[in-house]
C-alpha cells in the first residue's frame, strides 16, 4: 500500500489518556491488591498506634559553680545543656526511673526507648516526653524520669562537694600538725604560725561555704498530667490515609504490570509492533456460539465495523478491479476464520463476486459454521462456483462462493488461483479472501503471502508485540504486501461471580419445581389410595 488509509485511529490527546486509563483498569485485580494493602497497613498502623499516650514533665537546669573557681563565670557558660540531655537520656537515669516505678532494673531499657528528651529553643529547660499505653502511665514515666534526672545530678553535685571538702580537710589537718610542732618547739618565728593559722581559717571558711552551698540540680516547672486524647493520628485518620497510599500502590502496581506485559492490548501498540496501520477495531460483542457470520444476519457494532473495515480495503487496495486478500493470525486465533467470512460477505454486499477460501485444515471447517445455501435452491442462481464449493447465505448481504481446501503440504496458490478464475467468468470483480494456518506455525501461509494481493493481520488480546514484529518481518522478507492489522477485543467476558449466580438461579429454579411435582405425585396417590 503506498500511502496511509483515512484511518482515525482514536488516539488524539484526550484519546490517549483514555487509552491509558483502559490499560490500568485492566489489571484491576493488581490495582485492589495495592488497594486491600494499603488498608491493612492503615489498619495495622492503627490498632498498634491507636492508645498510644504522650505525656511531658520541663524541668529547669540550675547552674552549679566550680567549688575550686574563683572567677565569676555567666551563669550560660557554667552549664552545657547538650550534655545535660545526653545524661538525662542515659541508662543511669533510666535505672533510677525504674527504681522510682517500682520496676526491676532489667525494665530500664525498655523504659529508656519509651523517652525522648528535647532541649526547646535552646534554653535552660529539659523536656522529658514519655510514651505509653495508659495515660497515667505515660505521666508518671515523664514524672519519673525528671525526677531521676535531678537525683542523679544532685548525686553529681554532692559528690564533687564531698571531694572539695574532703581535700580541704587534709588540708586544714595538715596545718593543724604544722602548727601544733611549732608551738611544742618554743620557736620565735611567729610569723609562720600566725601564716598557718590564718590559712586554716580561710579553708575552714571556704569549708563552710562549699558545704552550705545548694547541690540541687534544677527544679521541675511542669509536671506531667494524664493526657486526654493519644498522641498522632486518629484510627478514622489512619484508615483513610492507608486507603489513599494503597489507591497509590494499587495504580503503581497496575503500571508495572502494564509496563511489563507481553501482549499488544491496544491499537497503538499493535500498530508500533506491527509497523502497519490498524484497519479497524472490533468492538466487544456477546458471543454468538458456532455462527461466525454476522453480516447480513445481525445488526451491532460489530457488523458494522466489519462493513467499514471492508469499504477501506475495497477503495484503497481494490480500486484496480479484482484482487486476494489473505487474512491470517500471528498464532492460534479463532477470529481469523471469522474475520474472513464476514468479510466476504461484506464485499458481496458492496456487489462484488466474494470467494471466500478454508485453508486452514487443523481448525473447524468454515462450512459447518456458516448458513449454506440448500442444493435445491442453486439451481437458478447466477453465483458462479469453484470446483467442489458451495454458496453461503448472507442474509441481506447477498451470497458468496465457499471453497475448502485440505491440501497441506503444497502452497496453496494453485487452488486460490484456480477458484478465482472459475469465479471471475460471472459478473462483478471477483475478491477472494483467503483464511489459512497461522503465520507463524506453518510455512503454508508466508509462502501464499507472495502471490496474493495484500496481507491483513488479525490480532486479539493475547497477541504478543514480539509476534507481531516477527510477522511484519517475514512478510517483507518473503515479498508480500502487508496492509495492515484489524483489532478483535473479542466476545464480552461474563464475570465468574455472574455464572455463579446463573447457575445458584437455576438451582433454585429446579428445587422450587421438583417440591411442586412430588406434592402433586403425593397427591395423586393419596387419591388412588382413597379409592
């Protein structure tokens, strides 16, 4: 084909999103498994979240001075609060809170992963948050553990007064004695006594001050209460957050799937596969069992698509007179044989003399799907026959010839050669359409691909982009004409939840009639039996 067909092939820009949308409903089920995900974490998050109390307890770090300093130091320098939270967070203070609530020291541990201290806008104030299940449980962990806090730094602050003075004291012992043998020996030398005796004093003083000096840390500002509400989130917040990132993890799923899925599940991929335009998509019909033929016969969309898909290929490929038209799958597919029929018929209702070929031996013989026409009514008909054909009935569509071959080793040009010479002595530009193997499983149909007018690919749900890249290869190798592809999404698919209710219908159906008939038996042998 040389130049494109006026083919709108409904992928515009509002089209495409569309196409797009379709794609991620198909794998709905990858879409409700994010969704069902998504809720159960919700749902986790909310029962182990949910009762989850906070409570907090500020204490105020006072500022301890050096016992040995004599320089007057800012009170802000004298301390360090990122010291003095890396203390309060220590396992020492969580012993001594455990100790406080009663609890083992083997609990400390699991106390201390229940407390956060934070230092708020860096000031003096330590902020000791602890979580727990219970309210009063959470207040007294806050009350506790500050409490703890200011034990252990008094402890610190004891401690180093305890050294000071105990230093001080041998000190002052020390001079005691010196003192004391000087006197003993009588000396003259005053001057070092009165030396002596004035440093013992000055230490005795310094002894007093260090001893009467406050060693407590800090003071609590505010005590931790029982909270009202738990902290975070409520379980309805929770839920409906689990529900909008499972939505996300269910379209993210979805696009994967669409992302690494095989198939051609839409006309433009099949057209980028194929790298031939799409001729036509058949739109979703019910099923219609073993009657292919719907042109002529029923009205829908699907005859209709076939009518057009016919009227492109009769102006564009057909405009010179008579032509061959093979129509064949990349694999196994039911709608090859179907789409060939109903082309056929179509091109008889254009007024053309339509032949249509069954060179497909391995699936069922066409002739047994389609509406023949009887032998008592061929005998004034002007459709001319090939040798060994008969005349199928289109309904309003007209008539074509029908010829079957069962040739399987040998191409097939012969016998499609043959039937459209025998065909073209009638009116009308004789078509044939040939329906044969698979491409790709028999060579049969590339070998008919060279002497035929033009290929149409007929491509379904499973069909893989690979296969279609592999038919459009051959095609050209071989020489043949590929004009292009035809879309069949196929027979509506009924839900299984849908025949399950169909099949408990009609269960119900036969247990309402069979009480109704043993109660008529009852009755008539009650009858007999009163006789």
């Amino acid at each position: 084909m040389t130049g494109p067909l006026p083919f709108d092939d409904r992928f515009d820009e509002p089209e495409q999103l569309r196409e797009q949308l379709r794609l991620l409903l198909r794998h709905r089920v990858a879409m409700a498994l994010g969704v069902v995900l998504g809720l159960l974490g919700g749902l986790a998050v909310a029962w182990y979240g949910t009762g989850t109390y906070s409570s907090a307890s500020d204490v105020l770090v006072r500022a301890g001075a050096d016992p040995f300093g004599s320089v007057n130091v800012p009170a802000d320098n004298q301390i360090s609060m990122s010291t003095e939270q890396q203390i309060a967070a220590s396992a020492a203070v969580a012993v001594r809170a455990a100790h406080t609530l009663g609890q083992p020291d083997s609990r400390a541990a699991t106390l201390q992963s229940r407390l956060r201290v934070t230092n708020p806008g860096k000031s003096q104030v330590l902020r000791f948050e602890f979580t727990a299940r219970d309210p009063g449980r959470a207040a007294r962990g806050a009350n506790a553990f500050a409490e703890a806090y200011l034990a252990d730094r008094k402890s610190r602050d004891e401690s180093a007064v305890q050294r000071a003075v105990g230093g001080m004291k041998q000190q002052i012992a020390a001079l005691t004695r010196q003192v004391k043998k000087d006197s003993e020996k009588d000396s003259e030398d005053d001057s070092g006594t009165s030396a002596a005796k004035s440093e013992i004093s000055s230490l005795r003083k310094r002894v007093s001050e260090i001893s009467s000096r406050d060693t407590d840390g800090g003071d609590i500002v505010r005590r931790a209460t029982a909270p009202t509400r738990p902290s975070g989130p409520g379980p309805r917040t929770l839920i409906v957050l689990g529900l909008a990132c499972g939505a996300v993890l269910g379209v993210l799923l979805a696009w994967l799937c669409s992302a690494l899925d095989r198939r051609a599940r839409s006309a433009r991929e099949v057209q980028a596969a194929l790298r031939a335009p799409v001729l036509g998509v058949l739109p979703r019909g019910r099923r219609t069992g073993d009657a292919p033929l719907t042109v002529g016969r029923t009205a829908g969309a699907r005859s209709q698509a076939y009518r057009s898909l016919a009227y492109r290929l009769a102006h564009a490929w057909l405009s010179g007179g008579t032509g061959c038209l093979l129509v064949v799958a990349p694999r196994r597919h039911d709608a090859a044989g179907t789409v060939a029929a109903n082309l056929a018929a179509a091109f008889a209702e254009c007024g053309r003399q339509a032949v249509l070929v069954d060179a497909d031996p391995d699936a069922p013989a066409l002739a047994g799907r389609l509406p023949l026409v009887p032998e008592a009514e061929r005998a004034g008909q002007e459709t001319p026959l090939p040798e060994g054909g008969v005349l199928v009935d289109a309904g309003s569509a007209g008539r074509f010839a029908l010829c079957s071959s069962d040739r399987t080793g040998a191409p097939l040009q012969a016998d499609v050669s043959r039937a459209t010479e025998q065909v073209a002595s009638g009116t009308g530009s004789p078509v044939t359409v040939v329906a044969t193997r698979p491409l790709l499983e028999h060579p049969n149909a590339l070998a008919l691909a060279e002497h035929v007018g033009g290929v149409l690919v007929v491509t379904g749900r499973d069909t893989r982009r690979e296969d279609l890249r592999q038919v459009s290869d051959l095609i050209g190798c071989s020489g043949g004409l590929l004009l292009g592809a035809v879309v069949d999404t196929g027979p509506v698919r009924r839900g299984r939840y849908a025949a399950v209710l169909r099949r408990l219908r009609r269960r119900s159906r036969t247990e309402s009639v069979l009480p109704a008939a043993q109660r008529a038996g009852q009755h008539d042998t009650l009858t007999v039996s009163r006789r």
